[in-house]
C-alpha cells in the first residue's frame, strides 16, 4: 500500500486511467431532436415598429379608483397567487441545495459506547471479556471536485429553474389583474346595459299611456293595448336578469380579490367615464421579451439543456476527497489526552464501467425532457402572436364596427321619432312603433357591447403583450 507522501503522484496516473476506463460507459447517439423557432419564422422581424410602452400598473390608465383598489385587493390577497409565490420560495430553495454541492462540506460527531468485548474474538485479554467504555470525538469533511462540471450543470439547471418559477408568477400576476379588470369592464357593461333596459321601460311605458288615451278616445282597439301592455313585463325581466348578471359579476369581483363580499363593490361608472388608451395596431418586434410566460419556457429549455449536461458528466469519474481528524480513545478519561489523535485522508475516484444501461437511460429521459422543453417552448411563442394578432385584428374590427353603429343608431332613432309623431297623428299603426323602438333599443344594446367590448380587447391585448413586464435576468428572444 503507497504511503501517504506518495498520493500526489497517484493523481495524474489515476485520473488517466480513468478517463481510458470512462469509454466503457459513453453517451454517444443520444442528442435532442427539437429545436428553438426564431423570432422570423414568427413573422417578428427586427426592424419593424416595436411594441408600445405599457406600464407595470397599467390598469391605472384608465382611470377609475375602484378598478385599482380592486386589483390591488387582488395581487395581495389571491390565494392563487400566494401558491406561486409559494413555488418561486421552494425553487429558490432547491437552488440553495444545488449550489451547496459545489463547497466542502463538515461534519462534527461524538460518540461514546458502552460495550462488552467478547472473549472468543479478535481482542486479546485483558479487554476480552471486559466491558470498557469507548468515545470518538472528530470533525469530518468531503468534497466532490467537479472536474467535469457536474455539480456545475446541476446548479445552473437549478438557477433556471428558479427563474422560470419567478417568471410564472409574474405571469400569474398579469393574468389575475387582467382578469379583474375585464371582469370590472363586464360590471360596467351591465350597469349601462341596465340604463338602456329602464330608458326602454320608460319609454314603453309613455307609449302605454298614448295607446290608452288613444283606445278612450276610439282611435284604437282593444289589440294595440294588449301590444302595448304586454312590451312591459318583457322591459321589466330584462331589467330583473341583467341586475342578477351585475350581482354574479361583482360575487366574481370579491372572490378574485380574496374577500368574497360583494357589498364592498359599490356602483360601477359608465363605460364614458373611462379612459381607454392606444393599443398596438402591429405585431410589435420585441413581443418575446415582454411576456413573462415566454420567459419561463425559455428558462426551462436552459434548465433542461443543464439537466443534460449534468446527466453526460455521470459518464466520466466522480472524485472525492474525504479527511478527518479527531479524538479516539478506550476509556472516556484518556479522551483528550494528546495520544487520543487521530487523522486520516482518503481520496477517491468511482467511475462506471458497467451499469447496465443506466446512465445512457438516464441520458435518454433527460434528452426527451429538453425536446419537450423546446417544443413547449416553440408552442408558447406560436400561442403569444396568436393572441396578439387576434387582439389586434379585433380592436381594428371594433372600432369600424362603432361607427357603422353610430350611423346605424342616428338612423333608428329618427326612424322612431317619426313613427311615435306618424301614430300620434293617426297616420300610422303601433306595429310600425314596435318595430322602430325594437330596432332603438338594439342599436343602443349593441352600442354598449361594443364599447364594451373595446375595453375589454385592450384588456386582453395588454395581458398579450405582456402587461409592461420585462425579463431583466436574461434575453428570452428566440436566437
């Protein structure tokens, strides 16, 4: 056995034969068959307009104070959000381990035995036969030295990881205030949705009026009261199910917020009251650095593409370095005399030379994991311009929609008024009045759905575009 003065001269022959013994186990012929899509292939060209400038607090524009305390509510108090935050914790965590395994570690023990030492034994008399007390008091320290790079690879898997946790609830952020502010833009919608249901009630109501003094005054019969009567209760069951609509959207509201009372949720403004703002009209060149979802399926592409090195370094030698040094004795009261030390230093180096396929099975499942990556990777970004482009097609849609309605609604109301003077006249019969104020009241329907709905667009558009978020750990762009 070589003495200890020896060992430095054991390395360098030790490690070649390890590298020559490593080609017993090789990962060779297994490599990943994903790859990323560019920003190009995307139609995200560098060059073209990019993406307009969206605040972090961008529900704020709009203007409306309810609107912000309600998303405020809700970035504090969702228990969803609280679970990714929760994982972000637990992956920065597993960071915290993966890079504890690139330091020496230590390790103190004491041990005291009471024991008999058998008579029929290795042990000599006097101890055979006797029951002695023994102690052990030592400091113990390992080290992997991580040639080549595993502990390395396994740190940076863990770093990416955690970035993706950490871009995930940024994205969980996005997608709840997005979802309060659409669901705030549906309680106003319903709220002037109800003004336009009691303006029609009313309204049908004077025309009641005029077909009674009409009917008295033999000008009528019996057929167009029934008709004017029976105008009411529809008018009065629309009002009844859009107030039982606005009382489930702010029950909605309150559960978003994590405070489920509706109470709290006083009246909504009208859809005039707020303030929209200037949207994309363009796929924006820098889409993919703005959305946080994007960002954590890039980062999980890097952890994987780490959990592959990590898994190839499993083929070459694994070398430790293990020493201690301490107290040992027969008998507590000789301790820690002087003569009671003892040390001790151990190299070593393991390697594989056969195992059966489990390293190249390894290998295999950490490769597949980096394709699924990849193509989950891929999917994202084709889900993200999707969902611009239909926000975007949307919004422009929206807006030549309202001004044909605008001109639609100007035309139905004259239209109306002509119809209500021509019957007051004698000139004309109330079904021409039905028809008119039934084509009034869906012009004016249509009028706040669409309004509407051009808040709720840019909602949606905004959360597309990535809610003003930006990834300042790293360029998530396809390369």
């Amino acid at each position: 056995m070589a003495n200890r003065s020896s060992l430095p001269g054991v390395w360098p022959g030790a490690l070649a034969m390890a590298a020559l013994l490593a080609g017993c186990v090789s990962p060779s012929g297994i490599v990943p068959q994903a790859s990323l899509r560019d920003a190009a292939s995307l139609g995200l060209v560098a060059g073209t307009q990019p993406g307009p400038q969206i605040a972090t607090q961008w529900w704020r524009q709009f203007g409306d104070e309810q609107l912000n305390r309600l998303v405020d509510r809700a970035l504090a108090g969702n228990p969803s959000l609280k679970i990714a935050q929760a994982r972000l914790v637990r992956a920065q965590a597993v960071t915290e381990v993966a890079e504890a395994a690139n330091l020496p570690q230590v390790t103190g023990g004491l041990d005291l035995t009471r024991q008999r030492y058998t008579e029929n034994g290795l042990y000599p008399p006097p101890l055979a036969g006797s029951i002695r007390n023994s102690g052990t008091l030592q400091l113990g320290t390992s080290w992997e030295l991580d040639f080549f790079g595993k502990n390395r690879a396994a740190l940076d898997a863990a770093l990416g990881t955690a970035r993706a946790a950490q871009a995930d609830a940024e994205a969980a952020r996005l997608l709840l205030a997005s979802n309060v502010a659409r669901g705030y833009f549906q309680l106003v919608r319903l709220g002037d949705q109800l003004v336009v249901a009691r303006r029609a009630l009313a309204q049908r109501e004077e025309a009641l009026r005029l077909v009674r003094d009409r009917v008295n005054a033999g000008l009528d019969t019996q057929l167009e009261l029934r008709q004017s009567e029976g105008a009411l209760p529809e008018a009065r069951q629309q009002i009844e199910a859009l107030q039982e609509q606005a009382e489930l959207t702010r029950n909605a509201l309150s559960a978003l917020a994590g405070e489920p009372a509706a109470a709290q949720i006083g009246s909504a403004p009208s859809l005039v009251d707020l303030k929209p703002f200037a949207a994309a009209t363009t796929l924006p060149a820098d889409l993919l650095g703005q959305r946080p979802d994007v960002a954590a399926a890039r980062w999980r592409v890097e952890a994987a593409g780490q959990d592959v090195i990590s898994a190839k370094s499993q083929f070459y030698p694994n070398i430790n370095l293990v020493a201690f040094a301490g107290l040992s004795s027969l008998g507590l009261s000789r301790l820690l005399d002087a003569g009671s030390t003892q040390w001790g230093v151990s190299p070593a180096v393991r390697l594989p030379i056969f195992d059966a396929g489990r390293l190249r099975a390894n290998l295999r499942g950490k490769t597949a994991d980096l394709d699924a990556a990849v193509e989950s990777y891929n999917a994202t970004l084709i889900e993200a311009v999707h969902e611009v482009a239909d926000q975007i097609a949307s919004i422009k849609s929206i807006a030549r929609q309202q001004a044909e309605q605008r001109d639609a609604q100007t035309s139905a109301e004259a239209a109306y008024q002509i119809a209500v003077q021509r019957y007051r006249a004698g000139l004309g019969n109330y079904l021409n009045v039905l028809t008119a104020e039934t084509s009034v009241l869906n012009q004016r329907r249509l009028a706040v759905d669409l309004a509407a709905r051009a808040l709720d667009t840019q909602v949606a558009l905004i959360r597309a575009l990535g809610g003003g978020w930006q990834d300042s750990a790293a360029t998530v762009a396809a390369k």
